[in-house]
C-alpha cells in the first residue's frame, strides 16, 4: 500500500487493517486520525467534522495527513468540509475512509479523487472458539470487529458453527437455533457488529445455563 501526497477518497473493505497500515507507513506525529469515539458508533457527526477543521487549521511545515473514517457520513458532517476539503490549508492532506463509494454525497466525491484499495486480506485458520469465550473475552473480541462487514460476520458465525461441531458435548438444538436465527438476520441487512454482539452473547448465556 503506497500513501499518497494529495488529498483522496479510499473504497476499502477492511477499514481498519487500513487504518493500521497508514499508521505504520507515515511518521507518528504527522497523522491525525478523526472518528467517531463512540465504539457502538460508526457514523461520521458534525463533532467530528469540526474537529476536522480545527485541525486542519493548525498550520505545520510539513506534510499533516489528516484521516477521516466511518462507514456512514452524516449529510450535516460532509457538507460542513465541503469548502476545506476544495481550499486545504498548506501541507494538509485529507485521507477520507470510507467501505461504500455511495457513502458519500456527490459534492465529496466531485473534490477528492476516489482510490480503491486492492490490498488482499489473509485469510487466517486461527480457532475463534467464541463458544468458549468469558465475557471479558467476548467484549474484546467485539471491539476487534466493530466495523465487520456482512461477509466478514456471516464468516465468523460459520466457523463458529464448525468449530462446535466439531465439539460433541457443545451441540444443542437451542445452540444451532441460534446460527440459524444470525445467519437469517445477516441476510435481511441488519448492522453485522449488532448481529455479532447478539450472537455472542447467545452462546454465552447458552453456556452459562447449560454449566457448560
């Protein structure tokens, strides 16, 4: 992944490896990154976009890589930076991150450049046995994926399932009850971070009131 000297618009669909990987490739103290705080959130609000200006007003003698991310834009939000994204102060970059293009208003699009990235993610076999998880666990783990995509979570479910499957003593009618009712609220479009957290603690409370 190569980062860019000019301000642009990047369509990935793992936002946060992308996130991960801006930090790693640009100096600590020239990226800003603005987003919502809120974990349970992943919309972009006008706090944040005014955030954007403030900072982008700070002036600096070299390159400020200032970094936008959130799976929706608030219409409020994106037009308040409509005219500091047009006009940028010297040495100021705009990065905004976004997993749908349709994320943003046709007047963003038409100021940024849109760069799509082509980065391939790793597929890993590493067990999630979230089955086996305690609470503590399962909060960390919902943190991790608060921004999975349908894909990513309806991925996480199946091998949820092979991995009980695979454990005699975990399988229960109730407990494929469950994959069932997920993968079926997944399909009808619901937000895949509140599929994900419903389907934890699922299994969590199965557990707990089997003794298991």
């Amino acid at each position: 992944m190569s980062v860019l000297n000019y301000s642009h618009i990047v369509v990935t669909k793992n936002m946060d490896n992308y996130e991960q990987n801006l930090k790693q490739r640009l100096p600590i103290n020239s990226i800003k990154m603005i987003k919502n705080p809120d974990i349970n959130k992943t919309n972009f609000k006008i706090e944040q976009a005014n955030e954007v200006i403030k900072e982008a007003n700070i002036s600096t003698k070299d390159f400020k890589y200032i970094v936008l991310s959130a799976q929706k834009y608030e219409i409020q939000a994106q037009n308040s930076i409509l005219k500091i994204l047009e006009e940028p102060p010297k040495n100021i970059v705009f990065i905004i991150i976004t997993n749908l293009k349709t994320a943003l208003l046709p007047t963003v699009l038409s100021r940024l450049p849109v760069v799509y990235d082509k980065t391939k993610q790793n597929k890993t076999n590493i067990k999630q046995n979230i089955h086996r998880m305690d609470i503590q666990q399962i909060y960390s783990f919902l943190e991790k994926n608060r921004r999975a995509t349908k894909e990513q979570a309806k991925e996480v479910i199946t091998n949820s399932l092979f991995e009980i499957k695979s454990d005699l003593m975990y399988q229960t009618n109730s407990l494929l009850d469950i994959f069932e009712k997920s993968l079926k609220l997944l399909e009808l479009n619901s937000r895949p971070i509140n599929i994900l957290t419903l389907f934890c603690l699922s299994l969590f409370m199965e557990k707990k009131s089997a003794s298991i």
